[in-house]
C-alpha cells in the first residue's frame, strides 16, 4: 500500500545516528517528553525524570542517557505505572525483557491517572507508562545546557 512505501522510503533514509544526532534527538525527545517542573523540590537539587509508553522511544532515550551522559541502566530508576487492572508481573517482566534494567532498579505503582479516569480504555497501555530517573545535578544541566543550544540555534538554519 501507498502509505508503507512512504513510510520505507523514509526510515531506510536514516541509517545509524551519530553521536552529535543522538546527543540532538535524546535533548529533543527530553525536551518534549522530560519533566518540565525544574524546581528543587527533592533532594535539594534538579534531576532527569522521562515518561513515555513507547518502548523505542525509551530505548533511544536510554541510549542516549548510556552513550552521551555515561549513565548506564544500572544506575536509572524506573516506575512503572499501571492501570489496576493490569498483571503486575506481566508488566515487570515486559520492561525489563525490553529495557534490559535490572529488576532491582524497576518499582511498579497502580495509578489512576487523574485526566484520564473513565476517558480512556483502561487497556490501551498494557504495560503502563515508564518513568525514567536520573538522579544526577550534571547530567540534569547536560541536558537543559543541550535544549538551550538547540532552542538558541533553531532560526540558524544552513
């Protein structure tokens, strides 16, 4: 069909991300998707908090955390969030086939979360969301130090 030939044409376009392209799509994906509350409410300073339910998009941000930051999984903490109907051990074994982080360093949480209570199916995440966390003053300012450039330089186009 139409759309898949488009869709390949585009993704064979990409082939392997460079350390500069990852460096700029792990900023941007933190950017978009990173806690946006920078206050220093814990622990009396900022960390990295990313949430999402993609299991590709939380691979690339692990590499990115690995690769560019030196973080490696043992060293992130993870919640799971999940609806209360959902197998605790089904989810706990999903993320950690997928993300290769140690069981140790994944906390599962039954929520409810309040915006979408009754709204939407409650089996439309079947493994809950992921929130992945640095604690690290550095690697926070890495990041935000790496929006800024992107953010300072987006009308500066070649």
């Amino acid at each position: 069909d139409e759309n898949e030939t488009v869709r390949k044409t585009h993704q064979t376009q990409i082939g392997k991300l460079s350390d500069r392209e990852l460096m700029l799509v792990g900023a941007a994906l933190y950017w978009a998707e990173g806690q946006k509350v920078f206050a220093y409410k814990r622990g009396g300073y900022p960390y990295l908090c990313f949430s999402n339910s993609d299991p590709q998009m939380l691979l690339l941000f692990l590499n990115f955390l690995e690769r560019f930051l030196g973080v490696s999984r043992k060293e992130v903490r993870c919640e799971i969030h999940i609806q209360p109907n959902l197998s605790i051990a089904k989810s706990l074994t999903y993320w950690h086939k997928t993300t290769n982080i140690p069981v140790n360093r994944l906390k599962i949480y039954k929520v409810i979360s309040r915006s979408s209570n009754h709204k939407r199916p409650k089996n439309i995440l079947p493994y809950g969301t992921v929130h992945i966390r640095v604690n690290g003053r550095k690697e926070f300012f890495k990041v935000r130090g790496i929006i800024d450039g992107i953010a300072t330089n987006s009308n500066k186009l070649l």
